[in-house]
C-alpha cells in the first residue's frame, strides 16, 4: 500500500450510505462545536512546536499553508468529496491558522469538518441511487483513476458524481472479476478436488474445536455458513455502514485533534498532537509488555471489521492456535456476556474491549478472510511477553568452492530493553543481552563469521543499539563513539559505555537491512559500517529515518501530549540518516527496494539531509577494500541463479505496480491487468519476500537450518558474501587498537566539558 495512502487512511474519512441505529446522526454532527478548554490547547500547541522542535521554525504562514494542506488531506484524500468550491471558502486560512491557533481558535477545524460531513452526504445519496438503480454496463472503454491525489477537485456536483460513479463502477468490476478469477484458478489447478478437501478438513477441525471448547464450558459456538453477498449487496452493506461509522468516530475531541494534529505534521511527519485516549494507546504500544489477546489489528476499508494483520507469538491468540492472520473479527465479549457487535464501530473503541485485565475471559466473533463463516472463540487475556519476540539466532553451514564453513545468524526484530529495571533485576530483559548470549555460543563453536538481520527492524531503544554496536566495535581507545545527535544547539556524541563488555564477536561480520530498518537499525548499520566492522548487505538502502521524538505533557492530563521531533541523528562519519538512510556495499533487493512509496523520502514534510563534521573515530577493517571482489563474486552467482533471474524480474514489476495510478472499466481489459496483477503478487509471495518471518525463524527440532530459510535467498547469499569474506580475511579477527599514545578524542572532550 502507498505509504502516504496509509498516512491519510489513519485519519480519512470515506463514505457511507445509512447511519446505524445508534451512531450519532447527521445533524449532531454538523453541529459539533469546539469544547471550552480547547482553546488553551491550540494556545499550548502554538508555543511548544517553535519552541521544541528542532528546527525552532516560527508558527508562520509556511507552517500554516502546510497544516492547512495536511488538514484538507486528512479528510479527503483523493480529491473526491469538497468541491473546488469549498476549498476556495478555505482558502483565507492557508495563511491563518497560525494566527487563529496562537489566538485559541479553533473553529476552523469545525467548518472543515460540517462542509465534509455535508458534502459526504451528498456522495452518498448519489451511490446508493446509482447502485439501485439497474446494472451497471462494464462494455464502454474508459478509465479509472484511482489515485487522484495529484488531480482537482471537481467544479460541481456533476463532475464530483462522475468520480464517484467510475470509483463504484470499478469496486463491482473488482470484485466481480475478483470472484471470477478464483473459480479459474481453483479449476485450473490439478489438485482442485484435493484443495476442496483440505478447506473441508480444516471446517472440521474448527468445529472439533468449537465443540471440545463447549464441552469446557466456554460456550464457544461452531462455525456457521453463512451465503455471500453479491457484489452489489456487498457495496451496498459498505457504503450504508461507512457514514455511521465516521459519525461515532469523529466526535469534538477527535476533530480538534485531527487539526492540531495536521499542524505538528507541517513542522515533520513524526510529530503530532494526542488526546488522552491517543496517549493511553501510544503508551501501551510503546510498553515492553501489553496484557491482551496478541494480535496486530486494522479495521478493514471493505466491510469494517477488524482484520487481524499478525497473530504474535506466545500470545493467547497464537496458543489457541485456530485464528490465523487474515481471519476477521466482527464481536467482542466480554466474560460470559453478550457478544457485541463491532463492525463499522470506531476501532479504538472496539480494542479497548478486546484489552483488559490479566486473567480475564474475552469472547471474539471471528470470521475467515472471505467472511463466509463466524465462530467464537474464547481467549484469556494475558501479558505479552517480550521473551515471544526476542533475538533469535542459529547456526549455519556454508559450503563454498568445496570449503564448508561454519557461520552464525542472529535475527533480531526490534531493539528492545526493560527501561524500569537494571540488568541484575528478576524480568529485565535487552536485545544487546540476547544477541551477546549468541555471539558467546558462536564463539564457543568457532563459527567463522556472522550476519546480523536487521530486516524489518524499525528501531526502538537507542541505548539498546549503543550497546548492541559495543558488542562488535572495539575501544577507540577509550569507548568508541556510536552515533552523535544534533538538538537546537547542542551536540552529543554517544559512545560505547566504559563499563560494559565490548568487542564481544571480531569475526567478518554481514548486516542486512531492507527498505523498513530504521532508527536504531540504521545506527547500528552505520556505524559498524563507518568503522569498517561490517559489510552492509539487502535493499538499495534503508527506511532513512533520522530524528528523535519527545512526548511532551501539556500540563493537564485531559489537555493530552505532545510528540515533538526534537533532534536528528548522525552517524560518526558525519552523514545524516534522514531520508538517504544507510546505502548498503552490496544489493540484494526485495520487492520493496523499487517501489516508490516505501522510506522516509514518501512522507509529506520530510526533514532533509543534512551533514555535520565528523567524530573522531579509527576504522578496525577497510571492509570497502574487499567489496569489488565481492560484489563480482556474488555477482556471478545471482546471474547463474534462477531464482535470483526471477526475483529481480519480480522487483522492477513491484515498482511498476507501485506506481500505477489507472485501472480500465471494459470488462476484458480490465480482467487481462487484473491477471497480470495476480501473477506479480504471486511470484512476490513464492520469491519469499511476503515470508521472511517465517524463512529466517528458529528451526522447529523437524527441520533443519536449510529447510527453514530455503526460500530466502537474500540470507543464503548474505551468507555466501560472508563466506567470502572470511577466506579474503584468512579467517581472520578484526584486530585490537593500534598501539600508540593515549589520547582524548573531540567527542570525548566534548563530553568532558558539558554541551557545545
């Protein structure tokens, strides 16, 4: 998905065709009103965002037309709904709403959102005519465009009526060609009749376990078949729930934060304004551990469900062992109370019945991803632990030109650390800790070599990768520095610590990174490979996140945070990680590293690139003396590679897909890209990129190392590339300091002598 699509889609309002029962109605709506305490906030707001932010740019015009754009944006996304003539009424406050925030005012916020709601309405009336009306002729060649980011808006009603019968016209085309191309495959496929069976079995085991729970008592009900809507019904149903929806969710509090919201963001994309509820749930999702049911939610834009994105392991969902990702949840319950119903109901409401105490029952209406049937199930809510997350890691065998050797592998999702306990305490856990057990088992079997997999990393402590970087750089001498971070006026340079254990592992040493390491994963990349400890090997280059963000409270609880870019960091060599991210020595693209809606480069308002001097900081290998040999090397075997020949066809067509923005309304047509499509995410998925989790898992005792990463051919040449570089090492250890006379580094006398 585009990542400023699913910017917009997390504040978004699209659009509907009924209110429920119990949403609010249309006019409460459009008589929402700014509440008394408001206006100290935006007062609040105005003056901690120049004084806090980083670049202490003044709440000016340039900051109001960006929040103004950002505002707009938030509620219509794709051009759709305002008429240009709305956005010409708004036009006087692209200039304004710095004035009107430092003032207290935030009626702004409130007109945008009664013109939407009444505009929406409008949207609305037209779909549900048009879909009732008769069937809808897919014969004449036109064209769809779907992402109108970039297009006007429309003069009248007439032309904003267009939009919206082409977007109707192609979601039933989608889905009717959709249903199709299913019953092609499944008869296409030689096993179709064995496929059959096996959905039938897995129907029986979910009844099975649906009647050995009842028998429990927990009153779980077995899955019950319900018919599928046609695609008419089915947009019909969309479109008369997504009004109700928006109604319950965008309440006053909601509207103004959205607008306080949409001005942090012209300053960057990472700072932003929370209500309390906002900062309650970013503090549980900041949490080393959360107690609920372990499961990664979205609320689904098709049938506003909450689809289930990833089942965490350790969690109650994962040992229950029946909801898998994809499935859908439509109620919730609590203990043996009724099921509620949750679809189309705001999804921060609806997660906070699914959270709650430890130990406590919650009932979920679970339906498979086509929603074809719907089963409870009963889970007990517990703490997810940050041990079901920890580094993994594991021992390969590399054979190359008849030489095996043997390396180590450490998969490391997140840089985690217990804030609120020191390392002697019972419970504290750290990555740096996990990952140093590993290197002590390396280097007890005498592995030849490691790589680090920060694939998918997007950060998190920044101690934790100072300490993590100490594990494999060595004393400079004295602690080595790791990263410096520039505030408004000062510099620090963040060094090893003196008292920790450093130089742990000093064999060759291989880190992979993709277009979603960030953060603390670029630090780590940056400076092993600043210090010519380490290849760095994977996409084109990482996320390119470099700033640092600080929660702020604005006084009062229900005033709610601040989330402030306050600094950025640098690696040693001087160079800023923001937007150019980490370059890798040697690429091994995903499906990711072509498209252009992946990085920090996407996001509106990016900070730039910048540099400062460098610190002062010896290197322990010339790693870059090796890369040509290397790059040839692995070079030869990706050519003779048919995997590899597949995997990098399948890259360029991500990018291609990634920047199509049309889709043709003729049936035939339409039906020819829509196969195209499917082949690419196809040979995406059998290429391993839509599987790496699984692929660089920890190998279950029936499989072998090889077994469980064979699809994952960026690891198996990482690991050929570090076989390589161990023979042009000779095996060697990246070598102690040099000898010579002790000195003070700047960055150590910058310490020394307090903030620059």
């Amino acid at each position: 998905m585009n990542t400023k699509k699913m910017i917009a889609a997390c504040f978004a309002v699209c659009l509907f065709a009924a209110v429920a029962e119990d949403a609010p109605s249309l006019e409460s709506a459009l008589n929402l009103a700014p509440q008394r305490q408001f206006a100290n906030i935006a007062r609040k707001v105005a003056n901690m965002l120049p004084a806090y932010h980083v670049t202490q740019h003044t709440l000016d015009d340039a900051i109001s037309q960006r929040a103004w754009t950002n505002l707009v944006t938030m509620y219509d996304y794709n051009h759709a709904v305002f008429l240009q003539g709305d956005l010409d009424r708004f036009a006087p406050m692209q200039t304004g709403i710095d004035d009107a925030l430092r003032r207290g005012d935030v009626s702004f916020a409130y007109d945008v959102h009664r013109t939407f709601v009444r505009r929406l309405g409008e949207c609305i009336a037209f779909v549900t005519n048009y879909l009732e009306k008769g069937e809808i002729d897919f014969s004449v060649d036109e064209t769809y465009l779907y992402n109108r980011k970039d297009a006007p808006w429309p003069e009248t009603a007439a032309a904003r009526d267009d939009i919206w019968r082409q977007r109707i016209k192609n979601e039933m085309l989608a889905q009717i060609l959709g249903r199709e191309l299913d019953e092609e495959e499944d008869a296409a496929e030689a096993g179709g009749k064995k496929k059959a069976r096996a959905r039938g079995r897995k129907a029986a085991k979910d009844r099975g376990k649906a009647e050995e729970a009842k028998a429990d008592g927990t009153n779980a009900v077995a899955a019950a078949e319900k018919p599928e809507p046609t695609p008419k019904e089915a947009l019909l149903n969309k479109y008369r729930h997504y009004l109700a929806w928006v109604l319950t969710e965008l309440d006053e509090t909601k509207v103004m934060e959205r607008y306080l919201l949409a001005t942090a963001m012209a300053y960057d994309p990472h700072s932003g304004y929370m209500a309390p509820d906002s900062k309650e749930n970013f503090d549980m999702d900041m949490s080393l551990s959360l107690c609920g049911v372990g499961a990664v939610l979205t609320q689904s834009m098709d049938d506003g469900s909450l689809e289930i994105k990833e089942v965490m392991k350790g969690g109650p969902m994962a040992r229950e062992g029946s909801i898998k990702a994809g499935d859908k949840i439509v109620g919730v319950g609590q203990g043996d109370g009724p099921v509620e119903d949750v679809v189309w109901k705001p999804m921060r409401k609806s997660i906070k019945k699914i959270r709650g105490k430890k130990n406590t029952r919650v009932v979920l209406e679970v339906t498979d991803k086509n929603g074809t049937s719907r089963r409870h199930v009963p889970l007990i809510r517990d703490e997810i632990k940050l041990e079901d997350q920890a580094a993994t890691g594991r021992v390969e065998q590399v054979t190359l030109n008849g030489v095996t050797n043997k390396m180590g592998y450490v998969k490391l999702p997140a840089f985690y650390g217990t804030m609120d306990k020191r390392p002697n305490d019972p419970g504290y856990r750290s990555c740096s800790l996990d990952v140093a057990k590993w290197i002590a088992k390396f280097n007890t079997q005498g592995v030849d070599g490691m790589v680090l997999d920060l694939r998918g990393n997007g950060g998190g402590s920044l101690k934790e990768a100072v300490l993590l970087s100490a594990l494999f750089v060595r004393p400079n001498p004295g602690p080595c520095p790791v990263v410096q971070i520039r505030e408004t006026r000062n510099l620090y340079v963040l060094p090893t610590f003196p008292d920790q254990p450093t130089f742990a592992f000093r064999k060759p040493l291989v880190v992979l990174i993709d277009r979603h390491s960030a953060s603390a994963s670029e630090i780590v990349a940056g400076v092993l490979q600043d210090t010519g400890r380490a290849l760095v090997l994977g996409d084109t280059q990482s996320h390119g996140k470099g700033t640092v963000q600080t929660v702020m409270p604005m006084g009062r609880a229900e005033y709610g945070s601040m989330k402030i870019t306050t600094a950025r960091f640098y690696r040693i060599n001087g160079s800023s990680t923001q937007v150019r991210g980490i370059a890798s020595d040697i690429r091994l693209p995903s499906a990711f590293d072509e498209r252009t809606d992946v990085g920090e480069d996407n996001l509106p308002n990016a900070l730039p690139w910048s540099r400062i001097e460098p610190a002062s900081y010896d290197a322990i290998w010339n790693m870059q003396d090796f890369v040509p040999r290397l790059k040839e090397l692995s070079a030869a075997r990706v050519q003779a590679s048919p995997e590899w020949t597949r995997r990098l066809q399948v890259v360029k067509l991500c990018r291609d897909l990634s920047e199509r923005r049309t889709a043709p309304l003729e049936r035939a047509a339409r039906k020819k890209m829509m196969k195209e499509e499917r082949a690419i995410l196809d040979e995406v998925d059998d290429v391993g990129d839509e599987d790496e989790d699984e692929a660089t898992a920890e190998p279950t005792d029936e499989e072998d190392a090889a077994a469980a990463r064979k699809r994952d051919i960026v690891l198996t040449e990482a690991l050929n590339v570090l076989g390589d570089l161990a023979r042009l090492t000779r095996g060697g250890e990246a070598p102690d300091a040099p000898a010579q006379q002790p000195r003070i580094p700047a960055w150590l006398q910058l310490l020394q002598g307090g903030r620059e």
